[in-house]
C-alpha cells in the first residue's frame, strides 16, 4: 500500500437530513470527529440531478463546520481536462453518447493559455466549470514529463 493510499478514509452518511433538524446537523458530531486534522474533504455528491448545487450546499456546511470541502467532480474534470490539454490524448473515448478513436495532439501553450482556453470552454455552451488557474497547470505538465 502506497502513503497516499493508506491515508484514504470514507465516511458514507446514508441521509443528510434527519426529520426536524437542519441538513447534516443529526450526523455533526461523527463529522467532526472523522475529518478532524484532515487537509481535505473530497465529498462524492450521489443521487441528486444538480450536483453543483448539491455539492454547493455541502461546502456550506462544511465550511460552518471549519473545513474545506471540494465536489470529486470538480477534483477529477480539472485535472484530467488540463492534463489533456497540455499533454494530449488517444484511443477511444465517449463524449456524450458518441464514441470517438482519434489522437488529440498535445498544443504548445503556456499555463495561462491552457487556463484561458479551459476556462472558455468549461463555461460555454451551457456549461458551468470552475475556474481553472495558471498554477493549476504546472503540476499536471510535471506528471508528464515524469513518465
């Protein structure tokens, strides 16, 4: 087992409202308890239509409660459309429904340009993405230089 795997923890809460009682306020304690001293909360939002606004809500209570909290769907998209970006892609994916079997070549662009082109694309069309900064990039262009 890997240091990073060894300190992976799940809290699985089944309900997030308890009759009478504000959202996660019946499951505070056990919260508090379970995530004290930890840097980061990656919270896995299920059986909900809107995650944004779901995950939003989360990090409202979260953060009443003194800790940062971070949707996974965010985590994920983020680093994997910078690391797509920066450092290209092949083989088969599914995009909405549709497969596709091409290369996507890796572009020459600085930091800021890869965040400038993601952010427009990650809010255009309907979408809704959260900003992703020019510090953000740098890690995932080191990954790939380390393969």
């Amino acid at each position: 087992m890997t240091g990073i795997d060894s300190v992976r923890r799940l809290l699985l809460i089944s309900n997030s409202t308890l009759y009478g009682s504000g959202y996660l306020d019946h499951a505070e304690r056990e919260i508090r308890d379970f995530v004290e001293g930890t840097a980061r909360v990656i919270f896995v939002p299920f059986a909900v239509h809107d995650l944004r606004v779901y995950a939003a809500k989360a990090q409202e209570r979260f953060r009443d409660m003194g800790f940062a909290l971070t949707s996974i769907h965010d985590v994920s998209n983020k680093a994997r459309a910078i690391a797509t970006v920066v450092n290209g892609a092949q083989g088969e994916i599914t995009v909405n429904g549709t497969k596709y079997d091409n290369e996507m070549v890796s572009i020459d662009l600085t930091d800021q340009q890869v965040s400038d082109v993601l952010n427009y694309v990650r809010n255009s069309w309907g979408n809704q993405g959260d900003a992703i900064k020019p510090e953000e990039v740098a890690p995932q262009r080191k990954k790939a230089e380390n393969k």
